[in-house]
C-alpha cells in the first residue's frame, strides 16, 4: 500500500470515528425526522428571551470580515461585515454602508469598489481599517501591503483569503445605510488557512481546510499571498 494510500485510509477511519462520537452525542429524534444534538440552550424559547435591540439580536450572527475599498479621488477602505454574494449568474455581491460614512461617497464617486476577504491573521488590519483616527486619503494605505486592481484601480490587500473586483450597477436606499449592488468583474482566492470571522462584538478566527489537487503526491497547496494584477 503506497503512502499516499494510506494516509487517505488513515483519514477516512479518523472521520468515521469522529462522526460515530457526534452521533452518540445526538438526543432522540424530534418531529420530522431531525435529530438534536446535546446543546445547553435547547430549552430557551423565544417567549422566555428578553426582548432586545436589532444590533444586540445580529451581534449573535457570525460572519466573515472584509475591507471594501475604492479607487480614484475619494480613494477610501474600510472594514465592513454587511456583504454578501446576491447571484452566481450573472455574478452579484451587494455591501451596505453608513450614508454617513467616507466609504459611501468614495464607492459613488469610483462607480466601483473591492473587497478583500480578510484571513485569521489579519485582525490588526480590520481594527486599523475600522479606526476613525486612521489617515484618510491615499495616505491611509501606505502602511499597509497592497496593489492596485486591474480593473477598478481599488487597493487590494496582500495576504487575503480572497479579492473581488466590482462595478456598481445599482443603489437601493436601505434606511440608514445604502445597498451597492456590485457586478463582478473579477475573482481570485489567495492565502489558504484561517478565516477572521466576526461574533458577539469579538474577532476570533475559523480554519479553512483546502481539497488536495490529486495530482499533487506531497499534498500542499500553494496560494499566492498578493492579489495578481
């Protein structure tokens, strides 16, 4: 049996006897055929939970972290949360952003913006991007490692898990905030490893495992650390 065989068997068994270990942890089966498993909180119901405010309800919804940026002569970033894919065909992402913050100007003024999706090492980033003391303007970024998009001229942050090019194609008022709907111009994945993820007002980070390309004996996977351009 070669290695690389049984390093896969190896695996297999070791997923196998984990799955086994969460299925013995699985409480009886509820209405519907769903199976519950052991968690503290099961009993609290929504009528017994203290009525809250909308930021404290979403500050229990985790998400990923990004920088969304924009080129041109409002050249601006910032760490934003509220973004998300909208369609893969044609390919859609929207973020939404203060009308009062710089950002929402600079992405009206580029008609484009980018996002990089920040890794599990780069929360001094995301605080940096996120603080009000920062430079403003194109001097922001010289203490950052970045380069220019080819399409949108928007800096895009080296070490990312991934980058995004957009032109914006619409505007939606959303309350205090606008809805920028952006048409992809352009995708690439970067650093593999840790995600940052935002929770509960906290950065913490989640591991990213990447699928091994079969024809690779050794099994790295190799990424590049800076957007291409």
């Amino acid at each position: 049996m070669s290695h690389s065989r049984l390093e896969n068997d190896v695996i297999d068994k070791g997923a196998a006897a984990r799955w086994a270990a969460v299925q013995e942890l699985a409480a009886p089966a509820v209405p519907g055929g769903l199976e519950r498993v052991s968690d503290p909180t099961r009993d609290t119901k929504p009528d017994d939970a203290p009525q809250t405010s909308l930021r404290e309800v979403m500050a229990q919804f985790a998400t990923g972290v990004t920088v969304i940026t924009a080129g041109g002569e409002h050249g601006h970033g910032m760490t934003a949360n509220a973004f998300t894919s909208v369609s893969l065909a044609p390919p859609l992402v929207l973020c939404c952003v203060a009308r009062t913050a710089r950002m929402h100007r600079a992405i009206q003024s580029a008609g484009s913006f980018a996002v990089s999706v920040l890794s599990g090492g780069q929360e001094a980033l995301a605080r940096y991007f996120a603080d009000r003391q920062r430079p403003l303007g194109p001097a922001q970024f010289n203490s950052v490692d970045w380069v220019a998009g080819r399409w949108t001229g928007a800096p895009l942050l080296s070490g990312a898990l991934a980058w995004l090019e957009c032109a914006l194609v619409k505007s939606y008022d959303g309350g205090d905030h606008t809805i920028f709907l952006g048409s992809v111009l352009s995708t690439h994945c970067g650093v593999q490893g840790e995600a940052l993820l935002f929770f509960s007002g906290s950065f913490s980070s989640c591991r990213l495992y990447a699928a091994r390309d079969p024809t690779d004996r050794d099994g790295a996977v190799v990424a590049p650390s800076r957007p291409p351009v």
